[in-house]
C-alpha cells in the first residue's frame, strides 16, 4: 500500500508504539522546552496544535494554557492521547480527528488562537505555502504561530521511497512562505540534533530548529 502525504493509514498503524521510540520522545520534549521559552503560553491563552499525534508535545504544553485543541488526521493517535487525558484529570484538551491542511477543512472557522504550534508535522504537509496561509486566519492579532522540524536534509531521514515528505526545508524559503502568509517578527533557532541510522544502516546527525512568527496586531494589508 502506498503511503500518501500525511496519510491517516500510516500513524493509525504506527499509533500503539509510537511513544515506546525513546528518540522521538527526547525530541518531543526538546521541541516542548523550547516552544515554551520561545512563546510564553499563559493560562489566558487558548492554543492549537496540529498535527499532535500522541499528544507528547501536548501533555507538556497543556498544562500551562487555558485551552488547547490538539488536532490529528489520525484517529488512533488521538485515541491514544485521550487516554493520557483521562488519566491526568486534565480537563483543557480537546481532541479533534480532522486535515487542516486541506482547503475544504472548517474546522475552527469561527475560533482565534492566540499560539499555533506544530512539532516535526510540517514536512508531512504537501502545500506548505498554502497551509500557512491557511493557519495564519486561525491565529489572533498579535498571536505566535510556533514550527519544530528538520533542517534541510538529503532525503535520508525518511527513506521510505513510498512516504512523500520534504526533506526538511530551507530557512530562507520557509521564512519567505511565513511573511507571504502575513507574519512577521520570523526567528529561527536550532533547538536539538539527534542522530538517526536509516535502513541502509548510515547514521547521520540531524538538526531540528523553531522557527516563530507573529501576526501583526494591525493588518500589513490595505
């Protein structure tokens, strides 16, 4: 079976081990830390986060807003965070199985978040650009759009020849989508580098970096 851009089939097979990878948990916590410092979410702030998987970005993050929608294409994963919800009484979460990226989504059409953030998703996203574009109508004047993800890479991270992704992106590039999308105030940093051997069996040293923006708080259109 060919595995698509962000394809549902791929993470409901992958959902009940997903968090057993100590890795991708080290990563998840990396991206947390710095999403805070970066960001400064209070218990005013309502937060959405996409592409949230098991919610191990989540759990870190949750306790410090006062609501946060953690958003999948994945129904098992949500399954499994909502488990992790249950369990720690935490009543701020709510989960929702939905495509932000696709352009027939209505999703929260009527709701402002004052943070976005997404961990190690973008590069699954087939129209970047357009996504951004997308997600920037979400966040309020003033809000913080916050993206963990791979540096530019070559093509080795993911090397399944049937997952379409993007091997990372280009600062420059990225940062030119962001300031398409209406933001402004773009920083980059790298937050983490963690090494990753590939079924050929090469290992290589792979760098995450955060990337903020903000939405201005009067509109640079006229």
């Amino acid at each position: 079976m060919t595995d698509t851009w962000n394809s549902p089939d791929k993470f409901n097979r992958e959902a009940s081990q997903w968090d057993e990878n100590p890795q991708r948990r080290a990563v998840a916590l990396e991206v947390a830390k710095a999403i805070i410092a970066a960001t400064n979410p209070r218990d005013t702030t309502h937060a959405l986060e996409f592409g949230c998987g098991t919610g191990l970005v989540t759990m870190e993050i949750a306790p410090l807003v006062k609501t946060l929608s953690a958003v999948d294409t994945s129904s098992a994963m949500l399954s499994v965070l909502q488990e992790k919800i249950k369990t720690s009484g935490l009543s701020s979460i709510e989960t929702i199985c939905t495509d932000l990226s696709s352009p027939s989504d209505t999703f929260a059409a009527e709701k402002t978040f004052e943070l976005i953030y997404g961990s190690m998703t973008l590069h699954h996203i087939d129209d970047t650009a357009g996504f951004l574009i997308r997600i920037s109508r979400l966040l309020s004047p003033g809000g913080m759009l916050a993206l963990a993800d791979l540096e530019q890479e070559d093509g080795m991270f993911h090397d399944d020849p049937l997952e379409k992704v993007h091997h990372g992106f280009d600062h420059g590039v990225l940062a030119a989508m962001l300031k398409a999308a209406g933001l402004e105030t773009i920083l980059f940093e790298t937050i983490y580098t963690f090494n990753k051997t590939n079924k050929s069996g090469a290992t290589a040293a792979y760098p995450v970096f955060l990337v903020t923006a903000r939405k201005p708080i009067v509109s640079l259109t006229v």
